[in-house]
C-alpha cells in the first residue's frame, strides 16, 4: 500500500501525520525506508517487562510527549536550515519531541495543530521571505490565517545588518504570529553575519522555555531492529571544512579592462564532496598579513600581545589574519568606534541609518579607523570586530563536467582610497595570497532555490552579467552532460566585448554546438549610450514572453543593488505588454512564477 492510499482509508492518523510520513518517505532512500518499517513495527510490538531485558544496542528510549516542537525553516542559501538543524539535534538530546519541516513543505493551516514553534528564517532581496517560505508568509497575513491562542512560538532570523531590511522575514513572521494571538516563549533573535555564538546561546534558551511548557512523559524502552545500525560518516561543512588545493587561478579578463576576474579551480579529491548546479562553494579565507600590521601599527598594538579567543591563546597578529573581519566594514563597527573615538563625523552619521549604512558599505574597517586617532586596548579593537565568515560563490561547474574538482568565477574588489591600494579579503586571498597546491578550506553549500528544472524538456532563460555568469557555466555544462533537449537562452553583459566577455570561446563553442540555443550580450562602454542586459531582455521582449508560455525557467543571477531589480522590471513590462496585463497582473503573473520555482535568483 502506498502513503497516498492512507487518505483515502478509514487510517487512524490524521492529516498531518500523513503528510509528515509522505514528506519523510519522499526524503528516503529504499533502504532507509526499510530500517524505518521495522523500527516501527518494533515499537508496535514492544512492551515494557520484554524490552526492558533486551541488550541496550539494541534498544531506544522513546519519549510519549504531550505535545511536539515543530522547527521550520526559511532559508534561500542553506544558513537558515543550518541553524534550524543544529536546533533539532540539540533538543532530539533532551529527549524533546521534535519534527524538522522546510516552510515549503508546512501548510499554514496546520498551526492550529501545533502546541511549539520554532521558526528559523533568513530574508531575500529587498526584505521579502526566501522563496520556499512565500505561501506561509502570505497565509499568515491574509484573512484565512486562523486565530492561534495555543501556540507557543519563538522565531530567529538570520541576516546582514548592512542592509536595509535586516532580518525582516523573520520580524514579520514574529508580528503575524502575534497578531494571531500566538504566545512567545522568548524574544526574538536578528543574527548578523557571524551568528554562531548568539544563535548557539540563544538555542539554549529557547529549548529551556520549550522543556517548561512541553511536558514528556516517562520514556519507553522498544526494540530496534537488529542489524540496522549504519556507519557514521564524514560530513565536511561550514563548521568542518575540508582542506582542498588549489590547482588553476587563471585571470580571464584582458589586460586592458579595469578589472580583475579569475577563474579558479579547486581540487577536491578524495573529499567525497559532491555539488549540483545551482549550489555555492564557501570559502574560509585568512586576512592579508600586511594590513593586519598596517592596522596594528595604526592603533600602536603590539602583534605579539596574546588574545584569548574560543578558549585557547593566539597572538593579536594571529586573530587578525584568522579569526576576525578586518576588511570590510559593517554598521556595528562604525557606530562602537565612533562612540570609542568620539568622532563628530561618525556620530553624525550614525544618527542616520541610510546614511550609516552607505558609508560603512563603501568604506574598510582601515579607513574608518583613519577617521579620528584612538589608542585602543587589544580587548577593545577584538571587541569592535566582527568574527571572520566563509565567503559564499557561485560554483561556475558540473560535477558531471569536471570529476573531484570546483571552478569558480571570482571578481578580486580593488579599489584605490587615498592613493592607496584596497581589496576585498578573500578575493585576494584566492586570486593572489594563495598560491597553486596551497591549502584552502572549503564546504559545499547546498541551494535548493538556484536548481535546473528536473525535466530535460523544460526551456531555460538565463540572465547573468558579470561574474553572475558562474552557475550558467554549471548550468549549460550540466544541461549538455544530460543531453537535456530544452532550449538554452543566455543573456550577458559587461564592459566590453574584447576585455570583458567571461569565457567567450566555450560560449562561442557551445552557440556552435546548439547546446546554447541563444546568446544576447550588452556591453555597456562600447557604445556611446550604455546598454544593460534588461534593455536586451525588452528588445526581445515578444521571444520571452513566447518561452514563458512554453513552460520556460528564468534564473537571475548578480548584483542585488541595480541589476536584479532592473531585470525584474524589465521582466514585468514584457509580461504587462506581451501578455496584454495590468501591471498588478504582471506582479501576479511573475509571483506564481517565483512560487512554482520557474523564476529564481541567486542575487547578492
């Protein structure tokens, strides 16, 4: 009997049970699914005096609670399924019920079903909700979001305080909860980018109010099945990366154009590593050891004055090549050294947030020190730092394509401020402090949101300026490794045509071949007036709108600032005109689009 032909029997579970057995078998391997069915078969059989005497390799502890923590995650990039992950196995230790559900998957009606929630959730764009989490968001807004005066919730966002609409998923999802007449188990947490250490404490908390409230009964002792134990194995992540090599760092722009792009090849040989299309590679980077005593200098600290950090000692020198930002700058920093300097002009801006928040985008943390001369201690120039993060790319290959390897396409930040030189930590790191066979530390993070349609049919739109090109190298590599049969449109752009056009010859070759079944390219100086790929996609406007109604996916990906809203403009004016729609039809029409997975970006 299949789970599909549980709803239709006189089953003694209800809706939500089998939706939660229909989600777990979709999530199983066959022989995952058989461990399952025995094991469940063993907790219908056990009773209390025959297991007790059964060896404990054999035996669980099963909790009968009196209700159950239901954890949902929100999340465009995987940090946010992280987060909600480390949460399910700290509270499955405290023997709490608890049941791990992506937003996409959890129907908003079953709330009312609910006794604990926990809602993890990052935000995407311009402070909308990751795409998985579009539905929920909207039912808890809307009139049929029922009244819900048992539930007890909290809610944790993951975000960037650089941007404008900080965490705003997850302060909506905490007003609607409210508004509904949920009642919270604690105060919500907005993580910034180093998160690990307030979200860890923050987890603590929030399992204590969840034990307060949610009452287990004595465990029972069942019997597993015998000889079903499976091997751990390795799992290389952000908090345990694996140590590849570098094999290619090839810049591949001409020398001509005022910037520096490189493609970089990654060994992952004998990681077992694996990725798809779509996904990114995180990068932990070390801080260039010239601006670490450039900034030392500056403060008058001495490099070899000891720090503690995680428990352990390190030189100052040390924590600022290794563990801490020293780069780029972030609105926290701005407004503590501008309280610790007393600078009039930091103040100032700090009482405006836009302001705040342009200056600390455009301006490094050296820079801002230059602003007025502070002595600082070691303990407060640590105090003012941000905890250093992997950089996330774009992963610019299919697997099928290159075997136990990674290629990425990275833009090095380089700028100049003062007639000095600046650059982006770990740009420079790739492109240039890290030499060919030198070690770099590297996990796979997985982007269920940025994923090629499964079927091979399906027509493909791909809009990509700059090094946005990286995953529609993956995507047509992939596409082609398949044989996939569905038309492939490709829209680039950047400066010119002869510095600046990112790997044109295998572009050039696969137009040839027919595996690229269009390329429309803007280069914005070769002409007089710039253009820009959204003007490309509305001189096309009449074919877009013909591979719309054909089924086609659109994938954005680039800048989030100009680029992608430009494009999202331009793809609403071809949907108002071509398919005759007002312009909140046009919004309509592009949202089902967002919900069915044929429009997704990956913007940054």
């Amino acid at each position: 009997m299949s789970i599909n032909q549980l709803s239709a029997l006189a089953s003694p579970l209800n809706d939500q049970q089998i939706d939660q057995l229909k989600l777990a078998a979709a999530e199983s391997s066959p022989q995952q699914l058989a461990w399952i069915s025995g094991y469940f078969w063993g907790l219908s059989q056990s009773q209390s005096p025959a297991t007790a005497a059964a060896p404990a390799s054999n035996v669980l502890a099963v909790a009968k609670p009196a209700g159950q923590l239901t954890i949902i995650y929100a999340s465009q990039t995987g940090n946010a399924k992280g987060v909600a992950e480390a949460l399910q196995q700290q509270a499955q230790a405290q023997d709490i019920a608890v049941k791990l559900v992506s937003a996409g998957d959890f129907k908003g009606k079953n709330l009312t079903k609910e006794t604990h929630v926990i809602i993890v959730a990052s935000t995407h764009g311009e402070g909308e909700a990751p795409d998985d989490a579009i539905e929920l968001h909207e039912f808890l807004q809307s009139k049929k979001a029922p009244k819900l005066p048992d539930l007890h919730y909290a809610v944790i966002g993951l975000g960037d305080s650089s941007y404008e609409f900080f965490c705003q998923t997850a302060k909506d999802f905490d007003q609607y909860l409210a508004k509904l007449g949920a009642q919270p188990m604690l105060e919500r947490l907005d993580c910034d980018v180093d998160y690990d250490a307030a979200a860890a404490e923050w987890q603590l908390q929030v399992l204590e109010k969840t034990q307060q409230t949610l009452s287990t009964a004595e465990a029972e002792v069942v019997q597993l099945p015998v000889g079903q134990h499976q091997a751990a194995t390795t799992v290389y992540n952000k908090h345990h990366p694996f140590s590849a090599s570098l094999s290619v760092s090839q810049k591949i722009t001409g020398r001509g154009s005022d910037k520096d792009v490189r493609h970089i090849e990654i060994d992952l040989e004998e990681s077992g590593l694996t990725y798809q299309p779509g996904d990114a590679l995180g990068v932990w980077f070390e801080n260039d050891p010239q601006l670490a005593d450039t900034i030392l200098a500056k403060l008058g600290l001495e490099a070899d004055t000891s720090v503690d950090i995680d428990g352990g000692t390190l030189s100052l020198r040390d924590a600022l090549i290794t563990k801490y930002e020293i780069t780029a700058s972030n609105p926290q920093f701005v407004t503590k050294y501008a309280e610790l300097s007393g600078s009039k002009k930091l103040q100032k801006l700090v009482a405006d947030r836009e302001k705040l928040r342009e200056y600390a985008a455009k301006t490094q943390i050296i820079d801002v020190l230059a602003e007025k001369k502070t002595a600082l201690t070691a303990e407060q120039l640590i105090g003012l730092l941000r905890r250093l993060t992997p950089r996330l790319y774009s992963i610019a290959s299919s697997q099928q394509e290159v075997g136990e390897e990674v290629h990425l396409t990275v833009g090095v930040v380089e700028f100049e401020k003062a007639d000095e030189p600046r650059q982006g930590g770990a740009s420079s790191f790739l492109a240039q402090r890290l030499e060919q066979g030198g070690a770099v530390k590297v996990f796979v993070e997985a982007n269920n949101n940025f994923k090629l349609p499964v079927d091979d049919y399906t027509p493909v739109i791909m809009i990509g300026p700059g090094t946005g090109i990286a995953p529609f190298r993956a995507f047509v590599q992939e596409r082609e490794n398949r044989e996939a049969s569905g038309k492939n449109w490709l829209f680039f752009g950047d400066r010119t045509f002869t510095e600046d056009f990112l790997y044109q010859v295998e572009w050039q070759k696969y137009l040839k071949s027919g595996v690229v079944t269009q390329m429309d390219v803007a280069f914005s100086r070769d002409q007089a007036e710039k253009v820009y790929v959204q003007q490309r996609i509305l001189e096309q406007a009449a074919q877009v709108w013909q591979w719309l109604q054909q089924g086609a996916h659109v994938y954005v990906c680039g800048d989030a600032t100009h680029m992608a809203k430009d494009v999202h403009q331009a793809l609403l004016t071809v949907i108002e005109q071509q398919g005759n729609k007002t312009r909140e039809q046009a919004e309509q029409y592009l949202n089902e689009l967002r919900k069915t997975k044929r429009y997704q970006r990956d913007v940054y």
